[in-house]
C-alpha cells in the first residue's frame, strides 16, 4: 500500500487516467448489467438497482487489479491481464453487435441487400411471420398467403405491378397499422367526405373541385358511374387499411375522391342547394413551391362555450415541426383551468406518440395510473428484449379537477385510443360520439429498395384483458347526424358533451 501511494504522489496524471479507466468499466458494467435486467430479465427497480452494482463489480475489479498490477511493477502479468480482458470485451461487444444487426436486417430496419424480387418478398413475409402479433386475433393463415403472393410476385411484370402485389399482401392483414407505402403508389386526392345518413357528405372540397361547382355539405352520388355503395368497395388498399369495418367505412367514405395520379374521376354529386351536376377531375401537376415556412399557430388549441365549458381540440399525437403539443395543451389547459367542465375534442386523432397522450392525461389525473400492457410474440432489440411493457399515465404538475368528457368519432385510433383508455377506465372521463377505430399496434418500419412496410408488432390490452385491436371504445353517450345539422353549421357531439357536464354538475 506504501508502494502505491508513493507511485500515486509521484504519477498524479498517470494514476488519475488510471482511475478513470476503472470507473468508465465500472459504469459500463453497471449500464450494461442493468440494462439487461430491465429488458430481457424484465426485473423491478431492487433487482435491477442489485445487478447494476453487480456489473459495475465484475467489469471493475478485474481492471483495477490489472491497474495495480502494473503501478507494483508487475508487467507480464499486467500485460496478460490487460490482453484477456479486452479480449472478453471485445468478444461481447462484436458478438451482441452481430445478434443486433442480424435481428435488425431480419426486422427490415436495415436497407435490403440487392438480391431481388424474390428474396425481398421472402425477408418481408418472414418478418411479419416472426413479429406480427394478431394472427390468431383475427385467424389469419399467413403461410397460405405466402403461397399465393409468391406466385404473384414471380408473376409481376413491372416494379409497379411488384409493388402492388406486397401492398396486397400486407392488405390481408386486415390492419390499420400494415401496410406498404412506395412512390409507386401514390395518388391524387380532390377532397375528404364522411357518411351521414348513408350518404356521402363532402367535407372538404380541393380546388378543382371546387372549379366543378362541389362545396362542403355536397351529396357525393356516383364515382366513376358506380353508385355510392359500388363506389365505395373500389379498390384503394394503400388508403383504406383498418382493423375494423366501421375504421374501413370511414376511410373509404374520407378518401373516396381520390385516385391513382395517372387516373381521372367522373364524379356526380348534388349541391346544398339540390342541384344535381357531374365533373370529370384529372390530375393537375402543382407547380414548383417555395419551401413552406412551418405555421407557429398552436394545433391543441382551447375556447370556452357560452355556458362556460372548457373545449380543447387536440387533432394528433404525432411530432409536428415547430409544435409541443403538450406544450400546447398545458397552455390550453391553464387558460381554462377554472372552467366549471371540459370537453376534450379528439374526433379524427389518428394517434401518434403514447407518451404524448400520457403527458396529457398526466394533466387531468391525481394519482398514478396504470392503464394497460402491450406484449410482442417474440423479443426484440427493437422493444429492449421485453416480453411486454406497462403503460401509466404520472400525474404532473396542477391537475384539472372538474367533470371531463371526450368527444370520439370511427377516427379515433391507435395511441389516441390508449390516451382515451387511461382516462375512461380510470374513471376520470365520459365519452360522446361514435365508436373508436379500434386499431393498436405499435408498428416497425420495414426497408424497402422503394417505399417503405409496416405491420404490427406490439397488442396492447386494456387492465380487464380486452383489446383496442378489433374492438375499439364504444362511447358512453352515441350520437347521430342528421345531413340538415352539419349543413347548418351545427354540431350534435359538442351540443350532447355540453348537456352531459351541466348534468353532471346539476344544472
């Protein structure tokens, strides 16, 4: 001990860089070892906290003897120590490295290697074999697909006709979170309609559809001389991916005035007015844009209603440029903290980001809680090796505490259901409107040499065991249009959540 203390009042530097070097292997034992028991061993903060000391043990320890080895004088031996271990780092580091990259060109988050057709369909259909976690949910016997998609794809005679074939294939999935996007898919829309009575409201008419006399509140009668019903069975697959019928309904009333960029769409439809007209519409190139300037006006935006009634609309969960949105919903939220209600409007939330979600409803519980779990068929880097994972809303910050209802249309999907799950079955919220989409999945990205796959890799259940998958959330309070209100500007699932909080608070 003389011996090394001298050396350390003599090498100052020398023994400082020493140190370090034991203390940096120290860490990365502890990261390491703990890392592995929160995800592959799946262990709680004791165990894990427990192994993390253990790591930092047996990744440190060795290096300090070798450290003292060499101050004693000891060289060979410091030398062979010095060897051995980084040979068992070394070993470690480039053998998890390999499983890594090997997992990850299996899951298609690596780029495809140039080796054809074939062999990409192949690399495709075996990772969604390996990952997708609703075949027995909705019975589907994905060898029996592959089978047939095989032939198709030695059948294409084009890269188009290739690409079409796989986004048919994902299609049998019969999943709002599968599906194929390429350049060799996309397509043109003139506007958005949704289904009110059984007719086909438009609900956003393009510019040359408005050049053809169709405005908002127009009755979409025939597309192409189909009927609406015929119409709207038209095949567009790379638009109308869903889990459920009511999700598929939905989409394909919102996109049915779209079409293939090189197609064109003869249109008959009846004005607000009763005029009954019909317009062919083409694809217009756009002209050359100058890069938009990403608008600073706020997405969650709040007002209040003449009773008094806080109204916040949170459109989406997904990560805009220029935009916290929960940001934004803390700064809706404190403007309305006072408000005797308030009514969440999420009608047509796509989803997006669960954490987002959970950050807002952080704002509207006050205590922690657990909503539900997602668990994966197999475990992958992808998911840190985790068999499964708990979702809990955490409290943050001054939390609302008056009555709460949310309004909720067939739009309503993925991590915006989650959001809506934590808040309904936990009690803290009514819902009003029309059944959600019913579509969970937590999807991976999958390269292709053009576009991009996805399908579901992770099935979240609600704490009783139901799914959202194929299900969705049926709403407390149901609500039909009629075409005479939204012509009139009027809107029945605000006017039924208002009237749901004034009873709620006795008025």
């Amino acid at each position: 001990m003389v011996q090394i203390k001298a050396w350390i009042r003599t090498h100052p530097w020398q023994a400082a860089g020493r140190a370090l070097w034991v203390l940096f292997n120290m860490a990365w034992g502890a990261a390491a070892a703990g890392f592995a028991a929160w995800g592959p061993l799946m262990a709680g903060p004791a165990v894990i906290a427990l192994l993390a000391l253990l790591g930092a043990a047996l990744q440190g320890l060795p290096w300090a003897w070798q450290q003292l080895a060499a101050i004693r004088g000891r060289a060979d031996a410091a030398r062979r120590w010095r060897r051995s271990l980084i040979g068992v780092q070394l070993a470690i580091v480039l053998g998890v490295g390999a499983f890594v990259i090997v997992q990850l060109y299996q899951l298609g988050a690596l780029p495809s290697l140039p080796q054809g057709r074939t062999a990409e369909f192949e690399r495709l259909w075996g990772a969604v074999d390996r990952t997708y976690v609703y075949f027995d949910l909705k019975g589907i016997d994905w060898k029996a697909v592959r089978a047939q998609y095989q032939q198709r794809v030695e059948a294409a005679e084009s890269e188009e006709a290739y690409f079409a074939v796989l986004a048919d294939m994902m299609y049998e999935l019969h999943d709002a979170h599968s599906e194929l996007t390429s350049p060799m898919l996309s397509g043109c829309c003139y506007g958005l309609a949704r289904e009110i009575e059984d007719q086909a409201v438009v609900t956003v008419a393009g510019p040359q559809a408005q050049q053809a006399g169709m405005v908002q509140g127009s009755l979409i009668l025939a597309v192409d001389g189909r009927p609406l019903e015929e119409a709207l069975l038209a095949p567009k697959p790379q638009r109308t991916a869903a889990s459920t019928p009511w999700e598929q309904r939905y989409l394909r009333y919102r996109y049915l005035l779209t079409l293939p960029e090189d197609g064109t769409l003869e249109v008959t439809f009846e004005t607000p007015g009763g005029e009954r007209r019909s317009a062919t519409l083409i694809p217009v190139a756009s002209p050359a844009a100058a890069p938009a300037t990403p608008s600073t006006a706020p997405l969650v935006t709040g007002q209040r209603l003449p009773s008094g009634i806080g109204v916040i609309e949170i459109p989406t969960l997904s990560a805009r440029d220029g935009h916290d949105l929960v940001a934004e919903f803390d700064a809706a939220l404190d403007g309305l903290i006072d408000a005797p209600g308030l009514i969440l409007d999420m009608r047509g939330n796509g989803g997006g980001s669960s954490r987002l979600g959970d950050a807002m409803a952080g704002r509207l519980l006050d205590a922690p809680y657990t909503y539900g779990v997602e668990r994966y068929r197999v475990r992958t880097v992808l998911r840190a090796w985790r068999a499964w994972s708990l979702y809990r809303v955490r409290p943050r910050r001054r939390a609302y505490d008056g009555p709460v209802v949310v309004l909720i249309d067939n739009g309503v999907a993925s991590s915006a259901e989650m959001m809506l799950v934590s808040l309904v079955d936990s009690g803290r919220a009514q819902t009003v409107g029309r059944r959600t989409a019913g579509a969970s999945g937590n999807p991976v990205f999958f390269r292709l040499s053009e576009g991009e796959a996805r399908f579901s890799t992770g099935a979240f259940y609600r704490n009783d065991g139901t799914p959202i998958e194929g299900t969705g959330i049926v709403p407390d309070v149901p609500v039909a249009w009629t075409i005479e209100a939204y012509r009139a500007g009027e809107d029945p699932d605000m006017a039924a959540a208002e009237q749901a909080i004034l009873a709620m608070l006795g008025r």
